[in-house]
C-alpha cells in the first residue's frame, strides 16, 4: 500500500544545531507539504512543492529550507535551530488532479533545547 | 487571505448521541473544497470528509456528514450515534488556489 512516511518520529538537539527531518511518500503525489503543529495554533503551514525543483514559502517559513530532487522526498532543514522551533512536525502529500486531498504523515516531535 | 474558524475549543457528548462541531470560513473564490480532519491521541491526521463547494448535496460517510452552507460561508460537522472512538482534535480545513488552511481545532470528548 502507498504511504507517507516521517524520521525521526521524535527527536531532541541542541538550540544553534542543523536538523534535517525527513519525508517520504509512495503515493507518486506531485505535491508536498510540511507543517508545525502547536498547541492553540493548529497546523500551519512552512513550505510546500508542486513538483521537483520547486519549492514555495508557507507562513511560517523563517529559519526553515526545504529541497525537491525526486517526486518521493522533501526533507525540510532547520538551518539553526531554536526553542521557538520546538514543535511537531508534519509532512504531507496529495495529487494535483481531482480534489487534492491531503494525506498525512505521523508526524516527528521536535524538541530544541 | 483565507481563514478558517472553530469557535469551539471543546465539546462533549453522550455515547450514542449526536454532535455537531462548527466551522466558518472566510474566501473569495468560488471554487474550493472543504475538509475534516480527525486527530487522534496518536496524532496521526486522518481525513473525515470531504466537500467540493460546486455540489449543492451535502457530502456523508457513515455517521458523518456535513451541512454546507456555502452564502453563509459554514461547514459543519455532524457525528451521529457518537461512539468512545470519536474522542479526537476536529480540524476543519479550506483548499482553495492556495494550499490548504486549517481551522484551530475543537476537542471532542464522548462520555460512556
């Protein structure tokens, strides 16, 4: 069966630290999507890519890079991690066609310390 | 911008009862879809429904389904014969020209 999948599930580092959370899916969705998940905030969204080499700013994109090289992976970089970034992170995916229903991840717990 | 609101932080409910969870949105488009989301204690995100803004019938899956009421920009979410398993985060969500908006979220709880 087709899935999407996130690692590490959870993750502890250091504040100034590069982190690298990575994202894979079988789906052969063209679209992806990374998201933080924080209490009273809902899910909001970082980045997100239409395809390979592209990538787009969500709203909460500072301090965040993410790279599309294939349809399968977006990695999303955390180039100096901060206690602000502490958070739970999810990736997504969906198809262009048709009604682009967004399939999750389980998601990786991210604490800076 | 879009926006979505869930007014209600919590809500509980009887076993076996009915529940309806709210959202409005905000948009200018006329073409879009609307979403719910569920989230468990196992945080995975895990779609509920799904509605296309061009069709006038309200979508159903089992013992959920929505009412859209697209002038009055409201979607909500109606669980019927509530069951321990529905206990979850509610997220609604909006897809329009930009990737998908989600609401803050309602609690549900379902009391035996």
């Amino acid at each position: 069966d087709a899935e999407i999948t996130q690692s590490p599930r959870h993750k502890i580092t250091e504040t100034g630290r590069q982190v690298t959370l990575a994202c894979h899916q079988t789906w052969n969705h063209n679209n992806m999507f990374w998201y933080r998940q924080d209490l009273g905030h809902g899910l909001r969204l970082i980045h997100y890519s239409y395809g390979v080499q592209d990538t787009n700013k969500g709203e909460v994109s500072d301090g965040y890079s993410v790279s599309r090289s294939n349809t399968e992976d977006l990695p999303l970089t955390l180039e100096s991690a901060a206690s602000s970034q502490t958070s739970v992170y999810f990736c997504a995916s969906s198809d262009y066609q048709g009604t682009d229903t967004q399939y999750f991840g389980p998601g990786t717990r991210l604490t800076v310390l | 911008a879009q926006t979505v609101t869930q007014s209600q932080p919590e809500m509980s409910v009887q076993e076996a009862e009915t529940v309806t969870l709210s959202c409005t949105y905000d948009t200018s488009e006329s073409d879009y879809y609307l979403f719910w989301y569920k989230q468990p204690p196992s945080r995975q995100m895990i779609l509920v429904i799904r509605q296309e803004a061009y069709k006038q019938q309200n979508a159903t899956e089992n013992r959920f389904s929505v009412n859209f009421q697209k002038a009055a920009k409201s979607f909500s979410l109606k669980i019927s014969d509530s069951q321990l398993g529905d206990a979850a985060m509610y997220f609604c969500a909006y897809k329009g020209n930009t990737p998908l908006v989600f609401g803050k979220g309602t609690r549900l709880s379902v009391i035996a």
